[in-house]
C-alpha cells in the first residue's frame, strides 16, 4: 500500500518542480508507473485499442514523471534542470541514474526541507 501512496502524492503533486521528493517517494511512483505501462504494452501487443491506452497513460503521466524526477534531484541539492542530461543517448540515462540512486541531504538545503518518510505520510 505504501507504494501506490508514493504514486499517489507524485500525481497530487501534477507539474511541481518545487521542493523535494524522497527517494521512495519517486521510486514508488517509477515503480507503479512502470508496471502499470508495461501491462497495458503486453496486453496492447494483441489488440490496438489497449495499445492506445498504453499511449495516453504515458503521455498522461509525462508531466508528473518530469516533475518527481525533478524534486528526487532537489532532494540530492542538484538542479532538475539536469533532467536535460536525459538527451545524451546512455550517457545521460546513466548519470541521471546515479543521481535518482544517490541519498537525498537530511538538513535544508535551498529546494527546501526533507520530506517525511512515506508512512508517516499515510498514516
């Protein structure tokens, strides 16, 4: 249940690229993206319509995708800016990667405070 509430707050937070998400914030939502995209892509291989669906779920969750991935970088005190890096064909997939991966800063620091862990958040 905590991973669809990661899923969850990054949708409630549609097109904010401010403030910080905390590791499993974002990768609840990576994680809950990428199962729900690739299950409507297996079944969308056998019939056009699902394949549609498939289409509009990643659109639909383009801008919220950018906007987690770009408070996960607040979080580790990097710009979402480098979100940018995702146009260097590899290269740029890895070091963003690296960045996703890395601990987020436990004081302040200038995107704001850290969020709490994800169950107080559901409680």
């Amino acid at each position: 249940m905590i991973i669809f509430n990661g899923f969850m707050l990054g949708l409630r937070n549609y097109g904010n690229f401010k403030g910080r998400a905390s590791r499993a914030e974002y990768w609840a939502y990576a994680a809950v993206n990428f199962i729900v995209f690739a299950a409507l892509d297996l079944i969308g291989s056998a019939s056009s319509p699902i394949r549609i669906v498939s289409i509009l779920w990643a659109l639909a969750l383009l801008i919220p995708g950018l906007s987690v991935a770009a408070r996960r970088l607040h979080d580790t005190d990097k710009s979402g800016w480098l979100l940018l890096l995702y146009l260097i064909p590899v290269i740029g997939f890895l070091i963003i990667l690296v960045f996703l991966v890395l601990a987020g800063n436990q004081q302040n620091n200038k995107y704001g405070s850290p969020r709490p862990l994800m169950r107080e958040m559901a409680a």
